[in-house]
C-alpha cells in the first residue's frame, strides 16, 4: 500500500541541518578569527604602552628597559612571532610592538601581515 503524498516529513530538520552545518561552521571559524585579530591589536597596544611607560619608569631605563618590558607582557604563543624597537624623540620615549596575526590558534601558523602598536611616554628628569 502507498503511502499518500501528504505524508510524515520525520527527518527533515535532521537532513537541513547537516545541509547548513558546513555554513554554520565557516561564519563560526570567522567570528574566531575576528577575535584573533582584535586580540592581536590589543596585547601590541597594550605591550607597546609598558615598553613606553618601563623605559621612562625604572632607574636603569632606557631602550633594554623597553624591549624587555614589551616583550614580556606577551603570552608565549605571540611572542615568537613579535618584535619591539624602542627610541626617543622629542622628549618622548617611543615604543612599536609588532606581531603576526595567527591562524585559528596562536603558535600554530601566522597570517604573512603584522600589527602594529605604538606608545610614547614623557622622559622623565632623573635625580
């Protein structure tokens, strides 16, 4: 016996899903990656403010004192892939943080452009 054409539609939301799920995983691995990006603006802004501010801040200051502050104030999966210069000008201590964005994960693989972050700080009279 037939079944009427009217009949049990069981199984049709199961068989759209897996039809949408390729496109709900893409839009997912996106918004990842958009965070990944606005991460990597934050932590080279945020390093390259404590570079400023530890080479002007510490009594044996100076541009090793801003390296190593910028560098350190990186999680360990950015810092391979980051680089700090630190200068004056103008009265002001300069530093620029520069790290590759990562793919998916950090430390896995690194997109080929870089941000940039950059921070001054006044130098300060000593003694």
């Amino acid at each position: 016996m037939r079944r009427p054409l009217g009949g049990s539609d069981r199984g049709q939301v199961s068989v759209e899903f897996l039809g949408l799920l390729p496109l709900i995983l893409l839009v997912l691995v996106l918004l990842w990656q958009c965070a990944l990006v606005g991460y990597t603006y934050a932590l080279a802004a945020h390093s390259a403010d404590r570079g400023a501010r530890a080479a002007t801040a510490t009594e044996g200051g100076g541009a090793g004192a801003c390296r190593t502050a910028a560098e350190d104030q990186l999680p360990s999966a950015w810092r391979d892939s980051a680089s700090a210069s630190c200068g004056t000008a103008a009265g002001l201590w300069q530093a620029r943080v520069r790290i590759k964005v990562p793919v998916l994960f950090p430390g896995v693989g690194d997109f080929p452009w870089t941000v940039t972050g950059s921070a001054g700080a006044a130098k300060e009279a000593r003694g």
